[in-house]
C-alpha cells in the first residue's frame, strides 16, 4: 500500500453499480441497520470470508451512490480492513491493492459479492433477523478471515472484543443532565447492554435520573432501545444499563444451553426448569414451569418469539423423561414445531396445525383436566403431583401454543376452553405456553389474562403492547432478536438475552425425550 494513507483512505467515498446499489439499500432496510455504510461492511466481511474473487468483471455504469469511508470503516479498525483487503489479495493472487483506485475496485468487487450473498443468506433464513445473524456469526462473517493462512494473520491487528470502560462518558452525561452522581466500579459488559454502578450524591434525584433517560440516550448516542434503571446493592446506589450497539454484541449460542443442560441435571426435574438466555449480565437464567403455573409470551414479528419457545421445548424434552411429560403442541402459523413431529410423547401423537384440530385437542384437554380431579379426588390427595407420588403414574402435560391470535381468530370458541384450562389445569398437572405476535386486548383477554401470571414480553412497537404483555411499559424499548423481559409469577422482572437453537440441533432434540 505504498502510494495509500490512512487519512486518504479515511476521506474517500466508494459506490457500486446502480444494481448492487439497489440491493444494499433494500438489505440495508430489511434488517434495520442504523446506515447502509454498515451494510457495506457486512457485504465486505462475508466476501473475504469466500475465498477467492471470480474473474474479474467490471461493473459497467458505476451509478450508486457513494458511500463515505467513515460510514463503513471507523478510525480504530481501518488498518484490520485494510490488512485484511490486502491480504486476501496477495493470498489468493489478484490484482495488488496499491493506490486508491485499486482500493475502490477491490471494495467493489467484494461489496458486489458480499452483498449478493448476503441477499440469498436472508432468503434462506427465511427473512427471520435472528436466524440470519446467528447463520452470520456461525460463519465469523464480521471478521471475514476466510482462509488467509497464519502468516497474513499474524500481520493484521486483532480487533478488541471487550467494549471499551465508558465509565467517564456515563459520568460525563449525568452531569449534563443535572444528576450530581459518581460511576464507581468496573462496568460490567453482558451480552448485549452495560452495566455501570452509580451512587447517587442527592438520593432525591433518583425520579429525576428516571425522567431523564431518554436525554441520556441521545448524549451517549445509544442506537436503539433506551438505558434503564435498577435498584443497587447498597444505599444511594442504582445499576445503570446502557445498550450497545450492535456490532459489540456477544450471541447467546448453543454451548450456553448445553451447559446448563449439563449443570442442572444435578438438579431436581419436577419443577418443569427451562432455559431462556443469558440474563443482562451474562449469566444462565432459567425459570421453573410447574411454578409459572402457566406462561404468555408476547412480541412482533422478528423479535425471537418462536426461537425462544424453541428454548423452553427443548428444556423439557432434555430434562424430562419420556414417561413424565406430555407435549401437546398447536402451530396455526404451521411451520415452527414440524421438528418434532417425530417426538413419541405428543399429546395425540401429533403435531396438531389445522384450527379444527385444534379446537378438538383443547376441549379434549379441558376433559382430560376433569377426569384427573376426579381420579385425584379418589385418591384423596390434594393435586397432580401428590396423586404421581402414591403411584399414580400419568405424566404432565405441557401445552403449546404458538399463534394465539390465529387460533382465536378462526375458532373464537377455544378462548373459553383455554380460559378453563388457565384457571383449573395447575393442580392436574397441566400448564399452558400461549404465544403471539399480535399482543393486543383481543387476544390477551380479561378473563384469560388474569390467570395467567408469567410473561415475557419480547420487543412490541407500542408501550400500550408491553402494559398488555407485562402490566408495565419497557418491552418497546428491547432491541429485538431475542432480547426479552421476563416476568415470573410473584418475581420481579429480569431482562434475558435469548439462546438461538438452530434447526439441526433442536432435531437432535426432537428424535425422543431424554
């Protein structure tokens, strides 16, 4: 790069063909990227992850638009782009990236490729945000290495993983607010937001702090969700947690929900335990089914709502046996659970996705509920679990269902047997998991509602949602692909970053029960 600067290169701007344009800014807006200078980055990174460029071709008309430097490399990494551009090149023996022009041809051919195979990655993730970036960060696509062999490696800047402190920022903001306050300790970075510890000089000023969180965002420049506040772990302290942005979140991946897997099998089972993430600061957090006693989980489309029902099935098929649970699963969107169509101990032997069915499967329900109070009244036992321990063996029977609003939409009649099976079903040994991306008065009725104590609310688009989901507002401030807020019955509300299960391991899971 004899005849390059870093401060050229920092200034210049780059375009593509009109095409390639195009299809940036569409990708750019279908998965909600802050700048389409980010989108480019992510084109890049995915192409020198592909080994070597085709033959070269030129782009005839060069009509995008241009795209500053600045919007798609930031100051502190330009040399790891660079380092990597140049070392694709000598690797895979193409043209020799040495003057500007040689750089704006390169990030053209690779923006061109990058994008283009960005585009079928979307559509084979079936346009769902959070399947396409767990397949991105599968493939360490925001480095895009690719193949380069140790030695170019071993030259290029590794990037820093750890969020910088922020801590004089934070504090630094607080002050131009008006909040006489002190950042004390390290912050802690847990998947996806930060947490700082502020004592409080005037302990009056905490309802002050709350109204002015919004202004805080905007001088941190947080770009999306909103900071929040908790309680501390001491007088005049409140946790402060700042979301970051995108590029410095950590996934919540598979290996998180084998550990615990592995951990909790010390653990008593009859509880129903289930695993949803990894809480704000990074830590396994898992909620007790048989304690919910039933669970309403809420949020729009792409928030990571079916994932994270992936997470609870998977739970239980991997902490029951097959003789102590029952799945009795209703898909009206009938695409999410045809993995476990296989599964031996399906309530009715099948995955029911026709609203008729349906309709059948919760009034049979409702009479399986009576038939075990009656049998549990002979017994002279109090419920479910006393009547199992005299050796009554029948198993639990966990309901699923994934579109609520679908399902009442076509059969307004389920609302009442569901209702039935809400207020009655816990001491037989029956819970229910209603899902929806349409969490509105309609379908979260009163009656219904009010007897189902255990949400989780995923990101809504309007406060007005999240007081439906929840009771309070918050979830419209989540920053989606599985960020959630999780209200237990009788706890208070814990903030989890949800675990991606992919398709090949949930059929691991979905062959039988463990």
């Amino acid at each position: 790069m004899s005849g390059l600067t870093i401060a050229q290169v920092l200034s210049a701007r780059f375009r593509a063909s009109k095409e390639v344009d195009e299809l940036t800014h569409r990708l750019h807006q279908d998965l909600d990227l802050t700048s389409k200078g980010r989108l480019v980055r992510l084109a890049l990174g995915r192409s020198l992850g592909l080994g070597a460029l085709p033959s070269e071709r030129e782009d005839g008309d060069i009509r995008g638009q241009e795209v500053p430097s600045r919007a798609i490399f930031k100051d502190e990494d330009i040399e790891i782009w660079l380092g990597l551009l140049v070392a694709h090149a000598k690797e895979y023996k193409d043209s020799p990236i040495e003057t500007m022009e040689s750089l704006r041809r390169a990030v053209r051919r690779h923006w061109r490729r990058g994008v283009m195979a960005l585009q079928a990655d979307w559509i084979e993730a079936d346009e769902n945000y959070e399947k396409f970036v767990h397949a991105l960060v599968a493939r360490r696509a925001h480095l895009g290495e690719g193949r380069l062999n140790s030695a170019d490696r071993s030259e290029i800047p590794q990037p820093v993983t750890v969020p910088p402190d922020g801590s004089d920022v934070v504090a630094k903001a607080l002050r131009e607010v008006g909040i006489d306050a002190e950042v004390r300790g390290e912050p802690i970075h847990g998947p996806r937001v930060t947490r700082y510890r502020v004592y409080l000089r005037d302990v009056n000023q905490i309802n002050s702090l709350e109204r002015k969180l919004r202004e805080i965002s905007l001088l941190l420049n947080v770009q999306s969700g909103a900071p929040s506040l908790a309680k501390g772990d001491e007088a005049r302290v409140v946790f402060l947690s700042i979301p970051r942005s995108r590029e410095t979140w950590k996934p919540v991946e598979q290996d998180a929900f084998v550990e615990w897997l592995e951990q909790s099998r010390s653990k008593d089972a009859s509880s129903l335990p289930v695993f949803l993430g990894l809480d704000e600061l990074g830590k396994p957090f898992e909620m007790t089914l048989a304690d919910a006693p039933h669970l309403f989980v809420a949020g729009t489309t792409g928030s990571g709502k079916s994932v994270c029902l992936h997470s609870i099935i998977a739970s239980l098929l991997g902490r029951q046996s097959q003789d102590a649970i029952e799945l009795a699963l209703i898909d009206p969107k009938q695409v999410e659970f045809s993995v476990y169509e296989k599964l031996t101990n399906l309530y009715r032997g099948e995955v029911v996705y026709d609203s008729n069915n349906a309709l059948e499967m919760v009034q049979e329900l409702v009479v399986e509920m009576e038939s075990r109070y009656t049998i549990i009244k002979q017994r002279g036992v109090a419920n479910w679990q006393e009547a199992r321990a005299s050796g009554w063996a029948v198993p639990r029977i966990v309901v699923v269902v994934e579109e609520l609003a679908d399902l009442l939409l076509s059969r307004k009649e389920a609302e009442k047997q569901l209702t039935l099976l809400a207020q009655k079903a816990r001491a037989a040994g029956i819970h229910l998991i209603l899902a929806t991306q349409r969490p509105d008065a309609k379908t979260f009725v009163g009656l219904l509602r009010s007897n189902i104590p255990s949400r989780i609310a995923l990101t809504v688009q309007r406060s007005s949602e999240s007081t439906i989901i929840l009771d309070e507002v918050g979830a419209e401030d989540l920053l989606g692909a599985g960020d959630m807020l999780v209200k237990p019955n009788g706890q208070s509300m814990s903030r989890v970053h949800g675990v991606f299960l992919n398709r090949e391991f949930l059929n691991s899971f979905a062959k039988s029960p463990r």
